[in-house]
C-alpha cells in the first residue's frame, strides 16, 4: 500500500490549522513544523497545495458536495484532505491516477475508513471536472458575483487576467538601494529604481536581510506608490494606516521625509515600532496608536495636531487585489458592498494637509466603489472642494507574471481655504 508525500501531509497539517486557528495559511505555513524538514521541492509543492486549497474552497467544496449524499456530514479533517486532493486533480498537472491515489491516501491518515468514500468522490470530481462552472470561475475560483463585478469596473479581458492569475504564485518584489546582497537571487530590474523582482526568492527570508531592514518586500505597484509619494518632496508625511510599516521603511530611504504614523491597533503598532528600530530609522519615523476617523477632532496628542505636506492615506479596503496572496480573502467578502469607513478616514485625514500639500489616497483593491467613487465623492464634498487630482489616478490589476492590483489617487489641496 502506498502512504501519502510528505509534501500532502504537510499541506494538511497546515490546511487544517489554517481552519481550526481561523489564520492566515501563508503565516501558518511559514512557521509550521511540518514544513520545517521538508526538502526545498516538497516545500514548494506543500505551499502550493495548501495556499491552492484555501484559495479555491468554495469551489471545491461545492464540486466535492455534488457527490454527497449527506455533505454536511463530512468529518472537518477528512474535508480538509478531500479540497487538497480536489485542487490537485483540478489545477496541477498532477496526473490522474497519482492525484487519486494521494488523496485516497491522505485522507486515511486521518480517518481510515473514510478512504472509500474518498476514492468514489476524487474520480467523479476528476470525471466530472468544472464543465458546468462559469469559465473564469473555473480557472480562478472565485466567487461568480465578484468576477462579474470586476468585469464591470475594470472590463472583460482585466477581469480575465486577474482570473488566471488567481491561482498561480505572485511574483516576490523587493525595495534594494544596495543590490549586491540579493544577488543570489537573481534580481530583474523593474520600472521602478532600487526595486526588484526576484527569479528565484527562496532563501530570502533565511538570508536575514528581510529580517534586518535591508531589503524590504513589497509589492511593485505598492512600490510605485512609495515612489510616487517620494517624488512629491515632502518634508513632513503623515500616513493613515501604517500596519506593518512596510511603506514608512521605504519612504524613509525613499526621502528625507519626518514620517508620523498612526494605526488604530496597538499591535500593529507595536510591531512596527520594532520593525523601524530594527532598521535604524527610529530618529526619523514615530509611530501612535490613533484611529484615523480622529483626525479631525481637537486636542490630538502632540506631533498629529498640526499640518503635514503630504498625507497618506492607505485606507482599509476588500483587498480584492491581493487575493493571489492571501486566498482567504474571496470566501470572507459578500456582495452587499463596502462600509463607509474609507470615505470618513479620507475626510479626516484631508483636514491634515497643509494649503499646497498633497493627500494621497491608497487601497489594494480592483473595486470602483473602493477606489475612484470614494475619492470622487471626496471631491465633491465640502471637505474636498479645497482639493483636486494632480495627476491621473493609478489603478493595476493582477494579470500572469505581473504585480498585484492597487489604487492611488493624489489630490493638491489649493493655497486658499
């Protein structure tokens, strides 16, 4: 009898914990001891088949369920190995008999008797494929409402690129001033100076360069934002929604900026403290817990009570543009819309900026009513009539081999007013 692959028992050891922790299977992935003595290959393929997993759920489960008679009887563990199995046969190029096998197998490491069952249900999946699915939906995984959204905000063949992206690794970029320490991994210049791709990225974490603040990872069209912000010759920056601290690490190299940042939870900014000290950069970035929506009020605490030249404003969004990264996303969005919790930090954050300054406003998403509506009906607010565009709002959208999708819109606030 043949066992399950390594690389399968760890990507539902991982699935599984993904599920029972309600986390984030990329974080889970990068410190879970079943990964740790796997070999670069299986580790590759593990990742793949885990992050596959999460990100086409909704589809596999619905496939899975087609040949059930009870579905909702189906034991947690058993279910996690059935998606494995389900994503194998349908996205890899695994062949037939092996994906079968292996998921056969990997679901009896964890109910024995279930492996019957799962034999059954895999060779109608393999047989029955996705003929009846939609047929962007079929090679994404996402929900049909939100592809046929997107079709209607970015258009058909947008809307096609990102399908087909969807599943496939996201290219890793990194922020380099100096480019001799990552020359191990073989850096592709890109539009964007002292920004990389990199051909071959595993080991970089190891190499502790990310670690040190030597290198920082990010997204290109998060990247080009950055620079953007950098290219306005701000003195002062004030940025809404620091989080990890990713963006005030490049600015801070980017410019001779003083950053202040705010974010409304304490860890975040706990460990953006650390992350900046890390780098050297403590002199030059300061980080206050604040809820954004408070901008506006009187007596803030001392270095957020006056006016910056530019103010960034990275609003909470779907994050619809990077679902490739982190495939939890599409399962947890429903169609009903957005909040209105953008449009009041924007309003809030614009009363920061000084006459003349900038205010730049920023998602990680594809979705109209996210990115350009909100900043139009800024604009057309009585807060926002003091402002206007200075420059073509940037919107990119996932496609193959490309960057993820991101907004920004830079509005100037008049001298007058």
């Amino acid at each position: 009898m043949s066992q399950a692959a390594p690389a399968r028992r760890a990507a539902l050891a991982a699935v599984s914990d993904s599920r029972r922790r309600d986390g984030r299977i990329r974080d889970i992935i990068r410190t879970h001891a079943a990964f740790g003595g796997l070999s670069d290959v299986d580790r590759a393929l593990a990742t793949r088949l885990a992050v596959g997993a999460v990100a086409a759920r909704d589809l596999t489960d619905e496939l899975i369920a087609a040949h059930l008679k009870r579905p909702s009887s189906l034991e947690p563990r058993v279910a996690d190995a059935l998606r494995i199995s389900a994503f194998e046969l349908l996205f890899l190029d695994t062949p037939e008999e092996v994906a079968v096998s292996q998921g056969v197998e990997l679901v009896r490491t964890v109910a024995p008797r279930a492996a019957g069952l799962a034999n059954a249900v895999l060779r109608r999946v393999a047989e029955k494929g996705t003929a009846d699915v939609d047929a962007l939906r079929a090679v994404s995984a996402l929900p049909l409402w939100l592809l046929d959204r997107i079709r209607a905000d970015r258009g058909d063949e947008a809307a096609a690129g990102l399908a087909r992206a969807n599943l496939e690794p996201a290219p890793i970029y990194v922020y380099a001033p100096d480019v001799r320490p990552i020359a191990p991994f073989e850096p592709q210049e890109t539009d964007v100076a002292d920004v990389y791709g990199l051909a071959d990225p595993s080991g970089l974490y190891g190499s502790g360069l990310v670690q040190s603040g030597s290198v920082v990872v990010s997204d290109l069209a998060a990247q080009r934002i950055c620079a953007l912000v950098a290219g306005l010759s701000p003195r002062t920056i004030l940025e809404v929604g620091q989080g990890s601290a990713t963006k005030s690490l490049i600015l801070a190299r980017r410019c001779d900026a003083r950053i202040t940042a705010i974010d409304v939870l304490p860890s975040k900014v706990a460990a953006a403290r650390k992350r900046i000290a890390r780098a050297g950069l403590g002199d030059r970035v300061t980080s206050t817990v604040l809820d954004g929506c408070r901008l506006g009020e009187k007596n803030l605490p001392s270095g957020l009570d006056g006016l910056f030249d530019c103010v960034l404003l990275d609003a909470p969004c779907s994050g619809t543009g990077t679902m490739r990264r982190h495939p939890e996303i599409a399962s947890a969005l429903t169609p009903e819309g957005v909040s209105e919790l953008a449009q009041r930090l924007l309003t809030a954050a614009a009363s920061r900026v000084a006459p003349g300054g900038h205010l730049v406003y920023a998602t990680c998403s594809v979705l109209a009513e996210e990115n350009e509506c909100v900043v139009d009906s800024f604009l057309e607010s009585l807060p926002g009539a003091v402002f206007s565009r200075s420059r073509d709002d940037l919107q990119t959208v996932p496609a193959s081999g490309s960057c993820d999708g991101h907004y920004c819109a830079v509005m100037k606030r008049g001298l007058e007013g």
